[in-house]
C-alpha cells in the first residue's frame, strides 16, 4: 500500500429505516457489528491511521469498537458525508491517499480496495457498480468519451439520470493535497440541505484533476444496509459466499442456503455438516467430522471422526476423536472429551474432563467433574456441585458403573473399579472395588386406595 495511506469510515447516520435504537452500524451481520467487518477490511490495506466518524447514537460505536490504533471523531450535527469528511481533516495531514469507505458497506473487499488504491497520484478514483435496480443510489453521469462528469443523488436526478444503471457507491480515494480545498468548497444547495461528498467530482474537474471509477468486481460487494431487509440479504449473501469456499474446500453442505457461520470455521477432509447448523467464534472440525440438523458450536475443536448428532448445544469444548455428542445434548464451557467418549440425549456436562471410552447416554448432569476412562453413568444420575455457596469437584476413577438416578454430592470421590447401585445418594467417598448403595426398606400398605379426582 502507498504510504501514508489514511481510511476514513463514515459512521454516523442514524438508519431511520432500521426502526431501531441501536445505530445502524452496529447491527449484526455473521454475528458481528457491520462496522466491525469495515474496520477488518481496512486493516488488511495496513493504512497509516483509521478515523471512524460516529454520531448517531453517542458513544455507543466507540464502545463497540474499542480497537487499538483506531482514531474517533464525532460528527454532530450530521450534516452530510461531505460534512463528515472534513471532520476528520485534522487527523490526516495532507500527505498520501485518503480512503473513505462506510460502516455500513461491510462486504467491500481488500482487493477491490487494492486496486482502487493502487493508481495513487494527484487523481480522484470513484468506485462504481451495476445495478439491475439502481433505486436509492447517486448516479454516474458521463460524457460522450465516458469521462465522469458528476454524481447525482437520486433525490436531485432527472427522469433521464434516474435511468442510468450505473451508480455511486460513495467509497472513493482522494489525493490528500487537494482534500483540504475541495472540502472548503463543499455546497448544500441541493434538495436535502447537505454537504455532499460527490460534489467533489466537479471541483476534482475544475481543477484539471483525473477523475477514474474502478468498477465493483460484483454488484453485492458494495451494497450497504439501510433497513431490515437489506441486512437480511447481505448475510445471507455473505454466508453464502462463506458455504461457497466450505464446498471448494471439500465440505459436504446439505443445504447451503441453511448455514450459519459468525466467526471462522476451519474443516477437514470429508467433513458433513447437516442443515441449520451455527458456527460461532473459532471452530475447528477435523478429519470425517459429522454435524447434524439444528447444532450450534461454539469456539470449540472437535476430533476426527467424531458425529455430533442433531439439536446439540456445544460452547467451548474440546472433544476427541470417535466421538458421540447428542442428540438434544448440551456441552458447556470447561468440557474436555478424550476418544470414544459417547454423551447421549439430555445430557449436560460443564466443566468436565471425561477420559476414553466412558459414557453418559441418557438424562444426566456431570459438573465440575474428573471422569476417568471406561466409566458408565447411568441414567438420571447428576453431581450435586453447588453447595448454595460455592463450587465443588466430583472426582470418578476408572471403570466405575454408575447406576440410573444416583446423586453425587461432591465433594467427594469415586475409586477405580467401584460400583454404584440405583437411586444411590454418595455424601462420602467410596474406596475402589467396592459397590456403594443406599439401603432402603420397602413398605407395603394394604387396602391404600389411590386419591380420586373430585
């Protein structure tokens, strides 16, 4: 990149359309804030400083934001993008390139950027693109050698102009010699009362200056957001554009127009993910992983050859290979599953290590737990790990065999190779090899009749 190369990001509407408090910029797309998306784009060019204008809404994008190197300027009263620019002059010198682009035009992308970038020099560079439906756009006018001539906002265009399917995306690269002036210059005579950022293509003409569009690679990589339904099309936009490089890579999508991924998700070879699935933070699927309908992971691993079946809940874990996780199961922050471990339907584990080949198949809480290897727990069976006031640690050896509907009030410990009998409830820990119940003596009651509805 050219050095000394500024972004601007203008971020201060409000979003009317959007009918909502929050500014629009900090609506979520792929479970990220727009503006969020923008700023990761803009630090791939590597500029020498980012200035995020913000208004509507306070400090809230600010707050949101919180980047290291990134430089705030608010706009208010929002006058304009024309107005908002020159908010930003005192941060940017007059060396170098500035680039602006909008928080909420979050799938531009770096190569687009790239190109617009690198033609650099004492000229001003327009990024434009073809719509079937240009409605809402400033257009393109040219002149009969195709030179640029001016962008007019829709509001302000003739039937004629209103026609042309070429249109403004509003990201430009400006030479910033002449930003200083041209920003001076700025006009709100026009049909909004607003100081127009386009307005500078007749001012870069006056002044002999080139004025060069770079067209957008596709049509979607500029849209911006403005209401609902268009937040609506562009993540679905964006995760299919994700689906897309899922199935270059190898993966096996059921349908992908029914995926979720709101972070990274990284996969192997012959890996099978089933529909509505989400895919949250990091995640990371190995080799023959299979993820059925309807699971969410979150920033979790999971190992070769494990099958998370469907409506399966998984929050940072690890879990080892050949596994079997659901379905309906929950897995929660702090779970650690080794090989061949099976959890089963209704089953929550949190904060739990669960050795190889052990398995909880049905209707069972294991917290804040040490399982160790070949261990069945039966079904019902939960460790009571919360004392009202604190935390405490249930610790299974080896080859124990839990039976159904046992509590564990821990803390306490269960040795290598002990059972537990059903309905049990263990207040102390139990030597190895041994099997532990609770007694109880069953009583009969002769001639008890049952209540009856009144």
């Amino acid at each position: 990149m050219p050095a000394g190369l500024n972004v601007v990001i203008l971020a201060a509407g409000q979003g009317k359309r959007m009918r909502s408090r929050l500014p629009k910029v900090l609506h979520p797309l792929a479970g990220r804030p727009l503006i969020e998306h923008v700023v990761a784009t803009a630090r791939a060019l590597k500029p020498a400083r980012i200035c995020v204008v913000y208004g509507h809404g306070g400090e809230q994008v600010p707050q949101a934001l919180r980047g290291d190197g990134l430089i705030f300027v608010k706009q208010q009263p929002q006058l304009g993008t024309g107005h908002a620019l020159a908010q930003a002059l005192p941060h940017l010198g007059s060396a170098g390139l500035t680039l602006v682009l909008y928080g909420d035009v979050p799938l531009i992308g770096d190569e687009t950027l790239a190109a617009m970038i690198a033609g650099g020099g004492d000229r001003l560079t327009l990024l434009t693109a073809e719509l079937d439906d240009p409605s809402g756009y400033g257009r393109i006018v040219r002149n009969r050698r195709g030179s640029i001539t001016a962008i007019v906002e829709e509001k302000d265009a003739s039937v004629a102009q209103r026609a042309i399917r070429e249109v403004n995306t509003g990201i430009m690269v400006l030479p910033g010699a002449r930003l200083g002036e041209w920003m001076s210059k700025l006009s709100n005579r026009n049909a909004q009362r607003e100081y127009y950022l386009t307005d500078v293509v007749p001012l870069a003409s006056a002044d002999r200056v080139a004025v060069v569009a770079v067209k957008a690679r596709t049509p979607w990589e500029a849209l911006g957001v403005n209401s609902k339904q268009q937040l609506a099309q562009l993540e679905r936009i964006y995760q299919w554009q994700r689906a897309t490089r899922l199935m270059d890579a190898g993966v096996t999508l059921a349908d992908p127009m029914r995926l979720d991924v709101r972070g990274n998700l990284a996969c192997g070879a012959d890996v099978r993910i089933d529909v509505n699935c989400v895919f949250e933070g990091e995640v990371r699927l190995a080799d023959r992983v299979e993820v059925g309908a309807n699971c969410v992971l979150r920033d979790t691993e999971v190992g070769p050859g494990t099958r998370i079946e469907p409506f399966t809940l998984v929050d940072a874990a690890k879990i080892g290979a050949n596994c079997r996780v659901g379905p309906y199961a929950r897995i929660r922050p702090g779970t650690r599953l080794a090989e061949d471990v099976h959890i089963g339907n209704f089953v929550e584990v949190k904060a739990a290590e669960i050795g190889a080949r052990s398995k909880a198949n049905h209707l069972a809480y294991i917290g804040d737990a040490s399982v160790g290897r070949d261990v069945n727990i039966g079904a019902g069976t939960i460790t009571c790990n919360y004392d009202g006031a604190a935390k405490h640690r249930t610790v299974i050896d080896d080859d124990v065999q839990i039976g159904s509907d046992v509590q564990l009030v821990a803390p306490v410990s269960i040795g290598a190779g002990a059972t537990i009998g059903a309905g049990a409830t263990i207040t102390e820990d139990v030597p190895p090899g041994v099997l532990a119940v609770t007694e109880k003596k069953q009583v009969v009651k002769p001639g008890w009749k049952r209540p009856q509805k009144k």
